[in-house]
C-alpha cells in the first residue's frame, strides 16, 4: 500500500489494506448467501436485482459517513454493475459517480505489471534481466553486492529496497495546505504538524534523480540501511520505489518515455480517454476534492508517479481491470493470453501471501489496494468463481470506511447469489 500521509492510524491501515481481500472473498459471504436464498425465492430478473442493490447501497451511503464513494462488480463474461455514491465535492455538493476523476494511489502499480509484460512481448526486455542493463546508474544492495536486482525481483518486491522516511518527498502539493494541527492536541497535533510542514516543502525532481537520491552510493539520502540484510530474491519487502525503477527500466529499454508507453499500450487500447497523470488536467467539476480528517486537502502528484499517481474514473478503471480478468482466464487482449498466465500467476510466494507481477495473490483472491491521502482503493476477485469488485474511496482511511466496505460486502453478496445461481 501507499504509506499515509496524514493521520495516526498507520499500523491499521496497513493491516486493513493488506487483508482487504477476504472482506470479498466468495467464502466469507456464504452465511449471507444463505441467509437470502432462505428469504427470497430466485425468482427476480437481473434488471430487478440490479435495482435491489442500487437501493441497499444508496442507504448504505447515507448512513455511512463517508463522503463519496463508487463501486463497480463484475465476472469474468460482464460488468454486473458501476456506481458512484455521495458527493464529490462536500462544499460544492457535486455527485460522485462513475465518471469522477480521482488519483487511484498503488493501485496504480498494475499498470506497471502489464507494461514490464508488453515490453517483454516486444522482446525489449526479460524479466530475468538484471535492472542496471536497463538504467543509466546502478542499484545494488550493499550487503550481497554480488548479487544482481532483477527485473522480476522489482516486480514482486524481492529487490530488498527498503521503504524509508525519504519517500514521503515524493508528494508534490499543488498548493500549500494550510496547517490543520492547530484543532488538534498533544501527540496528534505534532504528527500533523510535522507533516504538513514536510509536504508543503517538497519540491519536485524527476523520477530518476529521486531514486538515485535514496539507493545509489552517491545519493544524499543514501544508507546502507535503505537496503534489507537479506540477498535479493529471497524475501518479500513491499516497496513504493520498486514501481518507479520498473518504470525507467521500460524507459530505458524501450526508449520510450513510460507515460506515453502507458498510453500507447493501455490507455489507448482500451479507451481510457479521461485518465491521466495529473488532477490539473481536470475541471472541478470532473474531479473528487480530496479530504484527509474532513479537513480539504491540496491536489498533489507523485514524483515516483507510476507507484502511485495514476488518475481515473471508476467506469474507466473498471473497463481496464475487467480485460485483465478476462486475460487471466485465458483472453488475449491488451496482453497475450501467455503473458497474463505470467503476469497473474505466483512468481514468488512466501507463507501465505504470493505475488505476481505487481499483482497481490492470496486467500483466493488476486488484485491490489492503494491508500494515500483522501484516497482509498480496493480491486480484486476470487478466481474461482471469477467475481470481482472494484472500490474507490474519495476519503482518507477511517472507521467509517471499514463499517461501509462491511456493509456493501453484504449488500453485494445479494447480487452474487441472483447472477450467478
């Protein structure tokens, strides 16, 4: 997940977010099921289903205390359904819907996936590839110096980089926030205070600079510490910067900026025609407003952008995760169906949690989360019965949010249990 910026729940959401695949998981709603199909005879259309749903959720979202927020549920044969609930912008009462821009926070990392898969159709690139091949510096972990990073190893956070305090210069505020520690006290005032500070004084870099600042010997924030004692390959350490190295070495493999790479095989492909890099690119009226607290937060983007910064609609993201569900299930389309079988397949496990590239594995399900500030978002679906959920949170992290992602579950499982029976 992309590490908070604002707030002290730090360890919850971690713990939320990196579990937040069994709140959907098929199994877990079976008690629901059951309880319906005792209730309610099968004998409602899908029309009807659908409006059933829109209604629990539409109460859901009036209790929920959470400002806005979309869902779209799909299979591997259709999108069920996509909407979006409450508002937008809390001053200017504009609706969420499913065409509401908003930064999706490391979610965006799957892009990254199923670039490193495209270059390696293109035959630009092998995952087995040590990444300096492809940079024009070198990352190595100082303490097996030896032993090459791999491009596989980046994309299933086996690198042994390390997420450190440096990241947080990453954010890059489109205008300074104002400084909301003074309605705070005590141990909270300073944790906002300090980070308000930190981020109304970051200053952009490119992408390149700011990785070698933190992992390169001659980096000012470099450390030996920066890096796991563990060789690389042998441990899974989730790492923001990871996204960003995959990104320049498809740069520098390709010879193509990663934005436009982006474009050319993804975006354009499936006709994402409103998602970006930048919220700028966006009118207020088009966009979420963002709230940390219910405190308004400034727009801000990424400077290691491809671990984080992409910018989407649920309608588009929805169209862009189900041609990677139909890819899993042996569909070739913005990828080769070999590729996806690659892509959406274990390449590292460890305990109970696998991961693919870029792709989170585990407890049956398979997708990514995201949390950064006033962002929360959840993709995933059970492979075997290829249901699949989409959640985009315009709100920071809240227990608000965990009662409402509790809820819809129920709600949904409604759906399940008409469509798919």
């Amino acid at each position: 997940m992309q590490r908070k910026l604002f707030g002290t729940v730090i360890l919850v959401i971690a713990i939320l977010l990196s579990s937040c695949g069994s709140y959907f998981n098929i199994k877990t709603i079976k008690g629901y099921q059951e309880e319906i199909i005792s209730k309610e005879a099968n004998i409602f259309t899908h029309q009807q289903v659908l409006d059933s749903l829109d209604v629990r959720l539409t109460r859901i979202a009036e209790k929920s205390g959470i400002d806005g927020f979309g869902i779209a549920l799909i299979n591997k044969d259709d999108v069920l359904f996509e909407k979006g609930y409450g508002v937008a912008n809390v001053e200017l009462q504009i609706p969420f819907t499913k065409e509401t821009v908003m930064p999706i926070a490391s979610i965006t990392k799957t892009l990254a996936g199923v670039s490193l898969m495209k270059a390696v159709e293109l035959g630009k690139l092998s995952l087995d590839d040590p990444i300096n091949q492809h940079l024009d510096f070198d990352v190595k972990n100082p303490h097996h110096p030896k032993k090459d990073i791999l491009v596989r190893h980046i994309a299933t956070h086996t690198s042994t980089l390390k997420y450190t305090e440096w990241y947080e210069h990453s954010y890059v505020m489109a205008e300074k926030s104002p400084d909301y520690s003074v309605q705070y006290k005590g141990k909270l005032k300073k944790e906002w205070k300090k980070k308000i500070d930190r981020y109304n004084a970051n200053v952009s870099m490119s992408m390149g600079q700011f990785v070698k600042s933190i992992y390169t010997t001659d980096g000012k924030w470099y450390a030996s510490d920066n890096f796991l004692d563990q060789a690389p390959g042998t441990t899974f350490a989730y790492c923001n910067e990871n996204a960003a190295l995959a990104a320049l070495v498809i740069e520098n493999a390709t010879g193509i900026a990663y934005k436009d790479f982006v474009k050319q095989h993804i975006i354009d492909p499936l006709q994402m025609k409103k998602s970006s890099w930048d919220l700028a690119n966006y009118s207020v009226e088009e966009k979420g407003k963002l709230y940390e607290d219910e405190n308004p937060i400034p727009d801000y983007n990424l400077i290691t952008y491809p671990d984080g910064g992409f910018v989407t609609s649920l309608s588009e993201f929805t169209t862009y995760f189900h041609s990677i569900l139909k890819g899993h299930y042996g569909e070739s389309n913005i990828l080769t169906a070999e590729s996806y079988t690659t892509m959406t397949n274990p390449q590292f496990s460890e305990e109970d949690q696998s991961t693919g590239i870029f792709w989170e594995i585990g407890d049956g399900m398979m997708g990514h989360s995201g949390g950064d500030p006033g962002v929360n978002t959840f993709a995933f679906f059970d492979e075997q019965s290829s249901y699949g959920y989409i959640l985009f949170f315009k709100n920071g992290f809240s227990r608000a949010m965990i009662n409402t992602i509790i809820e819809v579950k129920k709600a949904t499982a409604h759906l399940i249990v008409k469509v798919n029976n």
